[in-house]
C-alpha cells in the first residue's frame, strides 16, 4: 500500500519519499490509520519490518510546531537503539522542521541538558537517564501526549519495569501509549496493557515468527568445542558482516578476545563498556572495519545495521523470543540471511522452546572439519590476493623477485602467499573460554532443575532478571522420556531420510525426524533465570 493512503500530510510524505520507502510494510498499513485516530495500539511484527515509522510517522504527524513542551516520548531498551531511533526520526521529520531529541546513561548530562534547551517536540530516551533527567527537572513531560514503548517485551521485563512505571507515573494519564515489538509473550502484554485505554493488538499474521529470508541452522556439539567449531564454521561461511550472541558480558568478553587472537576482525559490545567504547565498536561494525561484532541480547536489541549476512548463537537464548530479536538482526528490509545456533547436547529443549514459538525448524549443520576450514581460508585470502598484488611496487625488490622466480614455479609461489595471507598457524591458538553455567534443564521428568534454585536473581553479572513463571503457549510441552534423552532423526538416530545438502561449500544434513513431542498432561513449564543487563 503506498504511504499517500493511510492519511497522512505531504510534508510527511515528502519526507518518506526522500528517505526511499515507497510501500509502507503490513505493519505501517494497519497501524498508521489506528494510530492517526488516536487509540492506543500494540504493534506486533517480525524484525526489520519498519517499526519504527509505524509509530513514528502518525507521532510526527500529530506534532504542534507551536508546542514547546515535549509531545512524544519513545523509551528504548538501549542507547543504541535510542539514538538509531532518534536519527529515523530526524529523517522523517526533517521537512516538517521537528526537533527530535535524544537522552541516553553514559554520556555528559550537562550536554544532554544544553540540547533539551531547543524544546524538542520529541524525546528518545533510555529508562535510567530519563528518570535523571525528569528528577533534575530538566525533562518534563506532564504534557506528553504519545508515549511508545519500543522493544516493549523487553521494556515491562524486571529488569526495566520499575523504572518504566516511574516513567508513565509522569506522564497525563489521557495520553496515547504505544508498544511495539516482534514479540509479545502473553504475560507481558497483560503487564503493558495496565498502562493502556483499550488498546487495539495488531499483529501482523506472518506464517512464521521469524523471516524466511533467514536461513537457520544448528550445530550439535560438545560444550568445550563451541569455539573451534565456530572460528571453523566462519572460516568455510567466510561472513561478510557478522553478530555472534553471547550469554553473558563475560562470553561476550572472551570471545572478542579469542576472535581477534586467532585474526579475525571481532570486537564486543556489551552493557558494560564506556559509552565511548560502544559507540566506537558500532561505528567500526557499520563501517565494516570490523566484521564480526559479538553482542549480548540487550545490547543488539533492535540494531539496524545493514547488510548483517549472518548471526551465530554462540550460545542458544534462555528465552525462546530473544533468539527471535537476535536472528531478525539480519534479514532485514528484504535482505537474506543465516543464522546458526551452537548447542549442547543438554540444550537441545532449549532448541525445541525455540522451534516451538517461531514454528519453524533448524537445519542440522554438520561443524566442518580443521581440512575444511583450512581451505575456506584459503579460498579466503584468494580475495585478498588481487588487493596485494595490484598495491605492490616491484621497482625497489627487483632482484629478490628474480632470485624467487628463478628457484620457484609460480604454481608453488602463489600456494605460499595464499597460506601467508591466510595465516593457517592464527587458526590454531589456543582460546580457553569460561565455562559458564549450564543452562538449567527446560524441563523436569522427575529429577528438576540441578541449577533451577541458583540465585542469580540481581546477579553478578549485572542485574540479573526473574523473568517469572511464564507459560507463553499454553500449552506446557511434556517429554516422555524426561528432558534430554530423547533421540531423533536430528540427533542422529533414526535418520532414513538423511539426505547430505551443500550450503556453499558446508555440509549441512537434512532429513530429522517429524515426530514431536506430545502436548499435555505436562507440568506448568518454569521459566528460569535469565541473566539481564540495564542500560
Ligand atoms: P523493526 O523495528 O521492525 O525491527 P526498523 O524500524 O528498524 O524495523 O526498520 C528496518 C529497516 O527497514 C530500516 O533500515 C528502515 O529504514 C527500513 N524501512 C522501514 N520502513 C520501510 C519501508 N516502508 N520501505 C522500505 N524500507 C523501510
Ligand atoms: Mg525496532
């Protein structure tokens, strides 16, 4: 549908247009109109839909440029994401003259301050720092007519809901309220719609919850072998621009680390760095100065970098629905993808949580052998190779090239450059990673959960989250055979339809069985402990 019908005003459209959309997605068509007329609305689409002009167009719209008080508040799990929001905004509001701006922790109040003096007629912001700035009084928001939460699920999580209630207590109680995100587990939503006035939920009926422009895959294999199998996987995949998720800050951490220590151009990016350091890990990750970016789940939430080609699960989510925020970091605005997720053997409930909510299943991946990751990177370098041949002046090195090219055949020449340029000995230092807790079993058959009463309620690890006894679907799956024993075609058993597939040059094998567990009779499904980070 194309954006002049859904009622909105020329300079607006302008702006659309200039900025490249020319057909609003599904769930700018059905929320746009709604929104326009004022009802409070929660907006439910798959990653990289356009969101964020589906509730920023009708905010834009409704703005008085008369107005000095602040008419729009959109409250962002990150500062990332805050100031990816606030950029889409300027854009579209730019012909309109709108004064959008951002808040956000780890950068100076007193700037941020200077800049509230402008009266923006929108504020993006993150939790904590709203708070700040809204107790020092220099944000005020008593006349806010729109309020969005984006990311929503994550926003009423506990890890942000108590800040959020502080938030809304601010703001006119006739105001319009806004959620929005690709997912919204039944719990949740009733928590959000307390802060509603008969809310409209549209959800944007695609088959699946994740894209089929992804194509996802898992990876079965030892715990300790997690590292070697991904560097293995990245040398054959050959990523042109990465996300690689890990549990904790500390993974995120270490696997940075042991990327870079074994050559490739990794960096973190986590809740605990400057704000400084964050900033400039993205920046070097959209200028594809580096190429893998290793991420915690919050801190990737809703990112929008182009042409991510692929995101590897270092470890798989606790919670089924981030591993949806975290695979719809690519195939985004109609580009394709992969993802593949590492697991364990004790974590392959885990996978099937995951399979259950996106209704959609994995394709088993074989890990590529060391022979074959060595070739990968070498066929690697071959990129590389043109580079370094078209940027060498031979003037100054004449000789030793002819004493080279006389004692060696080119054929053996170029092997020797190709294995230089991929640094074959990179591939074998040695990366210790830490162990980290196993993921508790998802479910009980008898013995529970050996780690299901670890407190990691306001762990260490900064802020942990109870994310509270949550039964999403309805309908608590049961295993017979008690969690983790059970064996089917993907586990390698039973596989008469076992077929070999090639994905680029790595095997992958197809073919697992259909069968899938029973429903019912099972017991309530416990949701376990997520370790959460705040802004
Ligand atoms: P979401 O919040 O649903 O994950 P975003 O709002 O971040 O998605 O948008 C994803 C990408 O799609 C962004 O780069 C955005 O500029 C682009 N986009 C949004 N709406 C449209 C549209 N109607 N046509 C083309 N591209 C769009
Ligand atoms: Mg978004």
């Amino acid at each position: 549908m194309k954006f002049s019908e859904l009622g909105l005003s020329q300079d607006i459209l302008d702006a659309i247009t200039t900025h490249g959309y020319v057909e609003a997605t599904p769930i700018q068509e059905k929320t746009i109109p709604l929104t326009l007329s004022g009802r409070d609305v929660i907006g439910q689409a798959q990653t990289g839909t356009g969101k964020t002009a589906a509730f920023g167009l009708p905010i834009l719209e409704h703005i008085d440029l008369n107005n000095k008080n602040i008419q729009a508040l959109i409250v962002s799990p990150t500062r990332e994401l805050a100031i990816q929001t606030a950029d889409e905004l300027k854009k579209l509001g730019h012909d309109k003259h709108v004064d959008v701006q951002v808040v956000f922790g780890g950068s100076d109040i007193r700037r941020q301050i200077q800049n509230l003096k402008s009266h923006p007629q929108i504020l993006v912001g993150t939790p904590g720092r709203l708070l700040d700035h809204i107790n020092r009084k220099t944000v005020k928001i008593d006349n806010v007519k729109t309020l969005v939460l984006d990311e929503a699920d994550e926003m009423l999580n506990m890890g942000f809901l108590e800040d959020i209630e502080s938030i809304i207590k601010n703001t006119p109680a006739d105001r319009q309220t806004l959620l929005f995100s690709a997912t919204m587990p039944p719990a949740i939503k009733r928590i959000g719609v307390k802060f509603m006035t008969n809310p409209e939920h549209i959800q944007i009926e695609a088959k699946e919850l994740t894209t089929d422009l992804v194509d996802q895959y898992f990876v079965r294999m030892r715990e300790n072998e997690k590292f070697d199998t991904m560097t293995r996987i990245f040398d054959v995949q050959a990523p042109k621009l990465a996300i690689v998720f890990g549990r904790t800050k500390r993974r995120v951490e270490e696997l940075s680390r042991g990327l870079e220590a074994r050559g490739y151009h990794a960096a973190g990016l986590h809740g605990d760095l400057t704000q400084q350091m964050r900033s400039r890990v993205l920046a070097q990750f959209k200028s594809h100065e580096i190429n893998i970016l290793v991420a915690t789940d919050v801190a990737a939430r809703g990112l929008d970098v182009k042409d991510v080609s692929h995101v590897y699960n270092f470890d798989i989510p606790q919670d089924p629905e981030s591993y949806v925020h975290r695979i719809g970091r690519t195939g985004r605005a109609g580009a394709k993808g992969v993802s593949v997720t590492l697991v364990a053997p004790n974590e392959m409930d885990y996978l099937r949580a995951v399979e259950d909510l996106t209704k959609k299943r994995m394709t088993a991946l074989e890990p590529a052998s060391l022979q074959e990751a060595r070739v990968g990177k070498i066929k690697n370098a071959a990129g590389e190779v043109d580079q370094i041949v078209n940027a060498v002046d031979v003037k100054d090195i004449q000789s030793e090239v002819d004493k080279l090219t006389s004692k060696y055949s080119s054929e053996q020449l170029a092997a020797a450059l190709l294995s230089s340029v991929a640094d074959l000995e990179k591939q074998n230092t040695p990366v210790e990673i830490t162990r980290e807790r196993p993921l508790p079993r998802r479910r009980g058959g008898g013995g529970g959960s050996r780690n299901g009463g670890g407190d990691r309620r306001r762990g260490g690890n900064g802020g942990g989250g109870y994310r509270g006894n949550r039964d999403r679907r309805g309908n608590g799956e049961s295993s017979r055979n008690g969690g983790g024993q059970r064996r089917s075609g993907r586990d390698g058993g039973s596989s008469a339809a076992s077929s070999e597939r090639r994905f680029g040059d790595y095997k992958r094998r197809d073919g697992r069985s259909t069968e899938r567990h029973s429903n019912g009779g099972a017991p309530r499904q416990r949701r376990e402990f997520t370790v959460r980070e705040k802004d």
